[in-house]
C-alpha cells in the first residue's frame, strides 16, 4: 500500500473527515483522495461517507487489511495462490527487495524441510519473511528459532498450548501433532548474509491434515488469520533484532530439551538427551560418548517404553 494510501486510512480510522480536509492534511488534490478512498472500497475496506468519510470495517484478510496497523517494518506481498511464497520471496530477493512478508492464502506447491511437500489449503497461514540482517551465514538459524518462538507466542495467546520441537517445528499437546513448520533458506557470502527468507506454515482448519498434524481451529474457536499474522510478523522483528531474547524465550518453550532423542544428521544418527541449545541453534546431546552439538538434522523425541 502506497504511504498517501496509508495516510488516509489512518487519518479515517477513528473519525469521520471530510474530503477537502483530507486533501489538506495529506497535501494531494481531491481527486487524488477520491481515488483512494475507491480503490480502498475496492480492496475491501467498509468506509462510509455521511458528513465525512469513516473507515467502519476491514477487510478480514489481503495485503492492505494486514498492513493496515501492523506494528512492524515489512511490506505485504499478498497473493490468493501461489506455488510458494517462498520461491515467490526468492524472486524478491533477485529483484534487490528486502523486508517483504509474502502472504498467500493458499499455496499449490508448498515445499517444507528435506525436499518434502508442504500441504498448503486455502485458509492457512502460508508467509515467507525476506530480510537482509547484518549476519555471518552461520548465524542464521538464529532466524529460524525467532520465527519458532514467534509462531508458538502468538499461538499460546489464542490459547493453544503449543510448544517448540528442535530445530523449528511447532506442536502441541502431549500427542505433539504439528501445527506449523519452518523453512529456512538464503544466499550469502563467506562472511556475510546477502538475504534469508523464513518461511513459515502454520496450519488453521484441522480437517484433512495426516494424523500426526494439528490446525489452530482444532484448538481455538475464534482465529483471526489477520490480526494473528500482525501479531506474528510484530513478534518476529522483535526477536530477530535480540539473538540472546530469541534463544531465551526458545528455551523456555522448548519440548526437546530434558528428553531422549533421536537425530538423523547426514553424517548419521546420535540417540541421547537433548540438554541444551546454544547460539545460532545448535543442540547438545548428552550420549554415552560425552555431549555431541548437532547444527542441522532431524529430530525424533524417545518416549519412554
Ligand atoms: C517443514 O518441513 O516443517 C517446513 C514447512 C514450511 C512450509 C512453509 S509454508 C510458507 C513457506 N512456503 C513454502 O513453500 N514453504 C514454507
């Protein structure tokens, strides 16, 4: 949404103005409000225009509805379908943007960690955060662990009592079915980021997910996909500006810490008890041989016989 776009919304949210005024606040001719006001109408904003415009209602979800608001420094790239808002962010990365949330409302070529697919109904929380942080690429899993920590924070205040299993899958319950994954990717240099995209699924409607996965709907009545992805990207920028918050907060909703675990490595597989993780990500795994810090791999959690 252009900044004179946003200018009016805002100055509509709480009181009526009139057009001629708005065309004086905001420095544009009337014409030039008129027609923001319209495509605005067209994006789906209720506005009304007795004795002044008055913006009444928002659109439940889009582009404007969740930049309208939104507390943090990202466009909205927003699209009904998409193979992939994360190959779609790829593009955006290629074409020097940076900061862009890329939302879409159903993917139809969703991809997830290990080359897997990633089922990606219309109605789900499908985004990808491009950004360009001033990291080495070794540390950017620290990303990732934000984007986790984000996703559970947000979830646990719709009241879902969801969790974070190594490295960033969310799940909840004592079943630990899966509500959202995480897919990290970036190009860099030896010694600096040149950008990272997360990508972030987050499952809402339950109904045709396999038994080991779970939607936010099965767990809250009442999801507003709009102000959920506000409250998540605001969540986001936040820990991704404090590594040592991110790692913290990832501790405290951590499920595979305490517990046995098996994790595949493509060098192998270390079966042990997860103790620790340490920045960017790295998890430490007491084993018989002494303790083993794994950067990357798949993670299974032991249950006890
Ligand atoms: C996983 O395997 O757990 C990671 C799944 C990541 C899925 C998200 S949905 C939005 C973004 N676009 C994709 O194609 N994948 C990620």
């Amino acid at each position: 949404m252009n900044e004179t776009r946003r200018a009016v919304l805002a100055a509509i949210a709480d009181e009526a103005v009139s057009g001629p005024d708005l065309a004086a606040r905001l420095d544009v001719s009337r014409a030039a409000v008129w027609k923001h006001i319209e495509a605005l109408r067209e994006a789906g904003f209720t506005i009304e225009s007795d004795g002044g415009y008055r913006l009444v209602a928002v659109p439940d979800y889009g582009g404007p509805a969740i930049e309208f608001g939104l507390d943090a420094p990202f466009t909205i790239d927003y699209h009904d379908s998409l193979p992939s808002t994360n190959a779609r962010a790829r593009e955006l990365a290629a074409e020097d943007e940076t900061d862009v949330a890329v939302v879409a409302n159903e993917q139809t070529g969703g991809r997830g960690r290990l080359d897997r697919a990633w089922r990606s109904p219309p109605g789900g929380i499908w985004l990808s955060v491009l950004c360009r942080p001033d990291l080495p690429p070794a540390h950017a899993p620290v990303l990732t662990l934000a984007a986790a920590v984000a996703v559970t924070e947000i979830a646990r205040e719709h009241g879902v009592e969801a969790g974070i299993k190594w490295p960033n899958d969310v799940l909840v319950g004592d079943e630990e079915t899966k509500l959202a994954g995480i897919l990290t990717e970036m190009e860099g240099e030896a010694d600096r980021v040149s950008w990272v995209v997360v990508g972030i699924g987050i499952n809402v409607d339950p109904a045709g997910l396999p038994e080991d996965a779970t939607g936010l709907r099965a767990h809250a009545t009442d999801v507003d996909r709009r102000a959920f992805v506000q409250d998540l990207l605001e969540r986001f920028a936040a820990l991704r500006a404090d590594p040592e918050e991110a790692l913290a907060a990832w501790r405290e909703h951590a499920l595979t810490l305490g517990q046995r675990v098996r994790v595949s490595t493509g060098d192998g597989t270390i079966v042990g008890t997860a103790r620790d993780v340490e920045f960017p990500g790295t998890l430490v795994v007491a084993t018989d041989n002494g303790p083993v810090r794994v950067h990357a791999g798949d993670c299974e959690h032991l249950r006890p016989a």
